[in-house]
C-alpha cells in the first residue's frame, strides 16, 4: 500500500526539522568562530564585497571578471583555511552539516528517494503497527527449532511437532518473499506458548522491512477499535483506523478467542476478514482455539472464508516460556 499523503507530510515534515537543527548547528559554530577569530569575520565578508563588485564588472561587459574573482576569491579561502587551522579549529568545521550527506537531508536524490528515506517510512510503519509492544529478539535470527520435539506428535496426522514446525517455517519464508506478488493469508492454531505469537511477530518485522503496512492488534484491542467506529460515526480518528484494518497491506490478529464473543463481534469478525479478501489484503490470525471452534463461535460463514482462503498451520508442542524458564534456572 503506497504511503498515504498524511504519512508522507509527516516524514517530510521530519527533513524540515533536521534541516533547521543542522542549519542551527552551523550558525552556531560560525559564531564561535567569529568569536575567537574576528579576523576570519573579516574575510568573510571582504569575499562577499568582493563578490558584489565583481558581478557588477560582469554586468557591465568586463570578460576578465570572472577569472579575476575566482583568483582572488582563492586566495582569500586559503587565508580563511589557515585561519582556522591556527585557533585550533578543523578544516571542515564549517562545512554544511547533514545526517545523510547522500541527499543532504532532503530525502531525494535527484527524483530518487534516498535511502534514508525507506529507513524513515520503516520508522513511520513501525510506529503505526503496534509492533513496538513485542521484544526485539522476536526475529526468524532468534528462532529454534530445538524447542519442538522429534518425539511429540499430532494425534490426527501422526506428523511430529518438529516436522510440522519445519514445514510451517518453510511457509512463512514463502509467505514473505512472495509478499506483493502472490496473495496469501495465514492461520496459525494449537496449544498455548507454541510459537504462535513469536512468529507473527517475526513475519511483521520480516515484512515492514520491505516498506509494506503492518497493523498488529490482540484481538480483543482489534474487536474494540471495531466497535468504537460502529457506534460513533462522528468519530474521525475511529472511522481512519477503521478504513487502516481493511486496507492496510498485511493485518494481523493474535490471539483469536481471547475476547469476549457474542453475536456481534462474530458479525463484526467476518466483515473484516470478508472486506480484506474482497481487497486482497493479507491477513494472519493467530488463536488458541480448534478450527471447530473457530466455527462455532465465528459462524460458519467466516469458517467457510477461512478454510477456502487460509494457510491453515497447526502447530503443537509443549509451552516454550516454561521451557525457557527451565532452561534458565539450569543454568544458574
């Protein structure tokens, strides 16, 4: 999804406030320097005289003004880079300063964006997804596959925890790179403490990173921003993060069923993931609960949605925060 033009004014605005702190910077350090060196003052501004007078000479037809004022203009710079030498300062102290001399702090090179700027819309995408809730060390670089056991295995399939992490992993890397190109959605299921969140997160990141929108929500904090915008139209910032659930690139609901269900939010539940298919927008659900309660408690109608138009990815195991915290009183 391309930037919206109120995301775009507020990165823009954010070049704006690094031009004038570094223009700020610069007039600081010439005025320390006029200070210390009053004679660098003066040179200064004899290159300025010196520039009016010329421009005058060329005006009026004088062809010999230009290499005239480029002879002496060196002379003068030389004096002012000997000047500052001596009271200490270094030679680029006055230079312009920039945070990205690629672009100097303008966000574009030529017509291009800089690549400050991808790393500004990530900064701007991150704060938008809800993401920056979640530890830091949730990423695919963190993820072990030690944590699922060989000899653990699924009563309907007979497949081990292992093999089915595996093959889920290869999923998710598929997902990713194929993100943009090939339309897809995911459904992971199974115990609690599984992974099931961790890799949500991992996919989040994964996919951010490539400067696609990330909404991240529980589904109780989903199923609430739902509500307000249903009941208060006149509501702005409630229809604006409305229209976000729909349309944003990727939408992810973790932990399904741990809301409190009625008729309503079921309703409420298959316009989502109903609009989002319409628009073919991903979606990643991530809950506790079995697909036939997913049905009972969903309907049938968004069960049927989910079935035909889901990676369904069961994941079994024992809880890993408690194997961790084993893991961790072992070891001291």
């Amino acid at each position: 999804m391309p930037l919206k033009n109120a995301q775009y004014y507020a990165i823009m605005r954010q070049y704006e406030q690094t031009q004038l702190k570094n223009h700020n910077i610069q007039a600081e350090r010439y005025e320390e320097v006029y200070r210390k060196l009053p004679e660098f003052k003066t040179l200064d501004e004899s290159i300025s005289v010196l520039s009016v007078q010329y421009g005058k000479k060329l005006l009026n037809g004088d062809d010999h003004a230009l290499s005239s004022l480029k002879e002496e203009l060196g002379i003068l710079r030389k004096s002012k880079q000997a000047l500052l030498a001596s009271g200490g300062f270094p030679e680029d102290y006055l230079d312009p300063v920039y945070d990205c001399p690629d672009c100097r702090d303008t966000g574009y090179i030529g017509d291009q964006k800089c690549h400050c700027f991808r790393q500004a819309v990530i900064r701007l995408l991150y704060e938008e997804s809800n993401i920056k809730e979640f530890p830091t060390e949730a990423s695919f670089d963190n993820f072990s596959l030690d944590f699922y056991s060989d000899a653990q295995y699924d009563k309907t399939t007979g497949r081990s925890a292992r093999a089915m992490m595996e093959d889920t992993l290869r999923v998710c890397h598929q997902f990713i790179d194929h993100f943009g190109e090939k339309f897809q959605n995911l459904l992971f299921y199974g115990s609690v403490g599984v992974g099931k969140t961790f890799l949500s997160t991992c996919i989040a990141r994964e996919i951010m990173d490539r400067e696609f929108s990330v909404l991240y929500f529980s589904a109780p904090q989903l199923f609430s921003a739902l509500t307000q915008n249903k009941f208060d139209r006149n509501d702005i910032d409630a229809k604006n993060m409305s229209d976000y659930i729909f349309h944003c690139d990727l939408l992810i609901i973790d932990d399904l069923g741990s809301e409190y269900t009625n008729a309503f939010i079921a309703s409420q539940f298959f316009t989502c993931i109903n609009e989002r298919l319409i628009h073919r927008k991903s979606t990643i659900i991530s809950t506790n609960l079995s697909l036939e309660s997913i049905a009972d408690l969903y309907t049938e109608r968004s069960f049927s949605r989910i079935t035909s138009s889901y990676i369904l990815l069961k994941m079994i195991g024992d809880d890993i925060r408690i194997k961790k915290k084993l893991n961790h009183r072992e070891e001291h």
